[in-house]
C-alpha cells in the first residue's frame, strides 16, 4: 500500500488489488474472473462524501495514484451520464500531460 485512503476526496485517481479471496463467488462468476488469481480496479471519484468500505470484507483502502486537476466538474458530469445511461460506447483514457 502506498498513498492509501479509506476517503478519497473529488478528483483522486485511485488503485485497487483485490485477490481472489476477496472477491464474492457469484460476482466472479457473473464477470468470468474466477479463474484470475486476482483483479485490479482503478477509480475515479468526482464526488463527496466516499467512503471505501464493504460489507463482506471490511475497509477497502485504494492507493491515490493521480488527481484530476482540470476540468472536474465536466468529469464529474460525464461521469454521472455514464452512471444513468450506461457504458456502451464509452472510452476512458489514462493519459499524462506535461
């Protein structure tokens, strides 16, 4: 772990490693993942209020690896018509800018 947070704040890029134990049975099988030793997850949080905790396991603490700088609220508005409209179609690209 390494610039881990339990409450990331808007515009933290973070990293999750989850392994095999972690994750629920029927999930794993939903998304064909059974057979992976483990499963990584990167989010983006463009809103208040996170709190990184599940039932099953307990705190899920993410390592903040980025930061959203600019453009934030146009994110955060992309990100919620994703949310309500679904991901077809959609495309997110890591990039960095010097």
């Amino acid at each position: 772990m390494e610039n881990s947070t339990v409450t990331p704040i808007p515009g933290d890029v973070c990293y999750f490693y989850f392994q095999s134990g972690q994750l629920d049975k029927a999930f794993k099988e939903e998304k064909n993942i059974s057979h992976l030793p483990g499963v990584v997850d990167l989010a983006v949080f463009y809103g208040r209020n996170n709190l990184l905790v599940n039932g099953d396991i307990g705190w899920v603490p993410g390592n903040v690896f980025a930061a959203i700088e600019e453009n934030l609220p146009a994110m955060a508005e992309a990100c919620n018509d994703v949310w309500f409209s679904g991901a077809k179609g959609e495309q997110l690209i890591y990039e960095r800018y010097e």
